[in-house]
C-alpha cells in the first residue's frame, strides 16, 4: 500500500458470537490486525460481547466508535465484522442513527438471513427450559461478556427472526454496504466444521462454510465471493497459516483497497 493510497478512515474491526477480543483470552483475528497495520491501516477492535443480543452489542459498538473517532480525529470509520458481527454492526448504524459516522460496512459470513443451525437449536425443547437458560447465563457470565443472553441470542439468528430484522433494520443510503463470503468445498475441507457442513446442506442451505449458508450472506448490493473452500473460522485467521495456499491476512487487504477505491 504505497503513501498515496492511503485509507481515509480507520477500521474497526467486530467478531461474531463465541469470539472475544478482551484481554487478550483468544486472538480471534489471528495475524490480520498486524498486517493491516504493518500496511498502514489504523485498526481498533469493537469490544463487544461473545454472547450478547444485538441491541447491548450494538451500544457497547457503539461506544467504541464514538471513542475511535475521539481518538484519532476521523469524520468516520470503516467497520469490517464477521459471521453475527454483521448484524450487530447494521443495528448499530439504524438504531443510533450513525450514517454521519460510519463510511462503510463490509460483513464476513454474517447470517443476514438467519442461520440453519440457529433454527435447529431454537427448536430443541430442551434450551427452552429454566435450567437450559440459567447454564447459558452461566456460560456467558464466565466468558466474561458484559450482557451476555445465549438465548437471545439463539433466537435473533433464526431466519424467522431475522425476516423481520430485515424489514425493520434498512440499511443507511449513507453509509456504503458490501457483503463477502466463503464456502467449504467439501466437508474435508475442515475437518471442525465437517458435521454442520453436512447438516446445512441437508436442510436445504446448500453452500456453506460450515456455519453459515452463503445464500444468507447475501444481503448488500455488493457481494463477494471468497474462493479457496475457506471455512467460517478460518477466515479470520485462527489458524494463522496459509489456507489452500491462501493467506487470509491478504483478503483483507483486499478489503482494504476496495475501501480505497471506494474513497474511505
């Protein structure tokens, strides 16, 4: 990235459930954030919860953001969010009214059409009952989310739940939307995520990475697929190797020149 391409606004990055960028507890984002900034890129992280609902993720994204521009003297940021994180961050922007803020949103593998798996489990008798929701209290509380709710949670990634979402959460004519996804080739292609994989298509999802449909990332005027058979933790880089001889840091280089491009 020479001098004069240079990013006008920095990037927030946000994760999705089950991640954390706390403290330090797991390096979700593996190498990307040190790439990006070896490359010139101011890159903050969102703090969000691991298990919150969108509406408290969506304030504590919302913080950060107002701090971010606080720090750094930016008009706006560029926000980069994968798998819920997406969802979070579109809820963020509608309900707080943050077009004059945010320049973009690029979501990774975010369920915008709700998630298979998500329909499954809110279907299971089971985690409708007061023990089933008092662990998931538990869980959260001990992965230290500030308003953990997993059963909230469950219930927003329904595609039941996210028909009305969709209805409701429009997105701003300000703020520049684009949507990139995976897909698993095959169910080998990681061996974690080979049981969901399987299920989703089963279900009639079809392509996926192992946790999300790709037709339920399709959401923004501006799709991209990700080729290489990248599942959906790998492409943040928890592996932090080359996947099919992909580098993921690179893809969000990729990103990050599109951005450019795009003048953000």
């Amino acid at each position: 990235m020479t001098s004069d391409r240079k990013l006008q606004y920095p990037v927030i990055l946000v994760h999705g459930i089950i991640a954390h960028d706390r403290k330090g507890l797991i390096g979700f984002w593996g190498r990307i954030p040190d790439v990006l900034k070896e490359h010139g890129v101011a890159v903050f992280l969102g703090n969000t919860d691991a298990w919150g609902p969108y509406e408290s993720n969506a304030e504590l994204l919302k913080t950060t953001v107002e701090q971010v521009l606080v720090e750094t003297g930016a008009e706006k940021v560029n926000i980069i969010a994968h798998s819920k994180g997406g969802i979070d961050s579109r809820y963020m922007i509608w309900r707080y009214d943050f077009g004059n803020k945010v320049a973009s949103l690029t979501t990774l593998s975010t369920p915008h059409h709700g998630a298979e798996l998500a329909d499954s489990i809110y279907a299971q008798k089971i985690i409708h009952t007061k023990l089933a929701k008092r662990i998931w209290e538990v869980l959260g509380e001990w992965w230290g989310d500030a308003k953990p709710d997993v059963y909230r949670v469950a219930y927003q990634l329904t595609t039941a739940h996210m028909k009305e979402f969709n209805q409701k959460v429009l997105p701003d004519p300000r703020v520049y939307y684009q949507s990139w996804y995976s897909t698993m080739r095959d169910a080998l292609d990681d061996i974690w995520l080979a049981e969901p994989y399987r299920y989703i298509q089963e279900a009639g999802g079809g392509a996926n990475d192992g946790m999300v449909s790709a037709r339920s990332t399709f959401w923004s005027d501006h799709v991209v697929e990700i080729a290489g058979g990248i599942s959906h933790h790998e492409i943040v880089d928890m592996k932090k190797t080359k996947v099919s001889g992909i580098d993921i840091p690179f893809i969000y280089l990729g990103i990050i020149h599109e951005l450019i491009d795009k003048g953000f």
